[in-house]
C-alpha cells in the first residue's frame, strides 16, 4: 500500500530594508510547518539574483527600500517566465504604491501589524493561488485608482464595454472576485467547483490581459457593477 507524499513546504524569500522586520518575520513564519523561510534580502536591487539562486514560491516584498524600491522590484520579477507570488508588506491600508504594486503583478498585500497567525494563512493562501484582498481593502484600492471626475465618464464607458465581452458565468464570477470572495467563496455561492472558478477566474484575466484579481475587481467597480459602499452587487 502507498501513501502520498507529504506536500514541499512553501518556500518563502523575504525582501525588506529592516533587519528587525526582517527577524520578526523569520520568528512568526519559522514555526509553520508547512513554510520555510529559504533567504532574505535588503533591497529591492538584491531580489532577481535572489529568485534565481533561491526559487522561492513566494516573496515578501517590503515597499520604502532606498536602492531599488519594491515597486520597481514586483514589476522586474513579475514580467519574468516563472516568476514568484509576491505579498506586498506596507503600513498603510490604501497606499497608493500598493494599488501600483498590485497592478504590477502583486499578488496582495499584507499590514506589517497583521497578526502573525494571519500572516501565515495570508502566506498559504497565496502560494495557493489565492491571492489575499479583503474587500474593505479593495474597496480602498478601487478608490484610490478611480481617479478625479474629469475622465470618470470615458472609464465607466470603458469598462463597461468590456464587461459586454463577458460570457454570464464570467461576469458573474467578475463581480464575485470584485466582491473580495476567495475562489472557494465563489464556488459555494454559484455552486461551481474551485478548479471551475480557477479556471473561469484565468480566461478573464487573459481575455482582457489582467495581471491579478484586483484588475477584476476594478473593472467590475468602474462598469457599475459593485455598490461602492458595501461592495454587493448591483443588477
């Protein structure tokens, strides 16, 4: 009789110009079994070589460094073959750097006073390709990217133009990512297994060559899909 293998550790590079951040992230991720934390770095300008030499599953990306800031730095590894999940690490909830860094490829962010059990789970999740976006916090982002008044009538007509490029079960599970559901969420609700999700979730960011569910979220928000204070759909 076999038995399956246990599943690799999800191997973690952390990236961050603190080496007291730097020691508390080793020490809260370092008692989970199931990471292992495989190298660490200063700057932004150290993470490609690191990639390459480590091969990291995910990276903790800090945002302020003072060589290469982990903006420049999510955008150079993201627009690699092969390239790493990335959880932004910042002290703001709506920075307007994290919307950039998300943009780029990111996918999600974490406070650096998150608690560090949520912390570890923000970590599993994304490994597990899903990425971490409460909706408050996406709420926030979708503000902050919506702009000034002036060009808000040609992006709702935008948006709404692709959104009509949907198939009904992809704008469906377009406006459940925009309402911050897991893939799992979304499964339940529209009664849809995870993989199918997954696989819907793909086809819409290829269709409109999206990087990250936040780019979902924002065009679901932008065509009027989304109440802008709750965040539940609208018909």
């Amino acid at each position: 009789m076999t038995t399956d293998a246990p599943a690799a550790p999800v191997r973690l590079l952390v990236i961050d110009d603190d080496p007291l951040v730097r020691a508390g992230l080793a020490l809260m991720l370092g008692g989970a079994e199931d990471l292992v934390i495989v190298g660490e770095g200063a700057d932004g300008s150290e993470a490609a070589a690191l990639v390459d030499r480590l091969r990291p599953d995910v990276v903790l990306m800090d945002i302020r460094m003072p060589v290469m800031d982990g903006l420049s730095a999510t955008e150079l590894l993201r627009g690699r073959p092969e390239a790493p999940e990335i959880i932004v690490l910042t002290t703001f909830h709506a920075d307007e750097q994290v919307l950039r860094a998300i943009r780029a490829g990111a996918a999600g962010f974490v406070l650096k006073d998150t608690p560090p059990a949520q912390i570890v789970e923000s970590v599993r999740r994304v490994a597990a390709g899903d990425p971490v976006l409460s909706p408050a916090v996406t709420r926030q982002l979708m503000a902050r990217a919506a702009g000034g008044r002036d060009d808000k009538a040609d992006r709702v007509e935008r948006a709404r133009e692709r959104v009509a490029l949907l198939a009904d079960r992809e704008r469906e599970v377009a406006v459940a990512v925009g309402q911050g559901r897991s893939n799992a969420e979304i499964a339940a609700t529209l009664y849809l297994s995870v993989a199918t999700v997954k696989t819907q979730v793909s086809r819409i960011l290829a269709k409109f060559g999206f990087n990250n569910r936040v780019q979902i979220a924002l065009l679901v928000h932008d065509a009027g899909l989304l109440d802008d204070e709750t965040g539940s759909s609208r018909p």
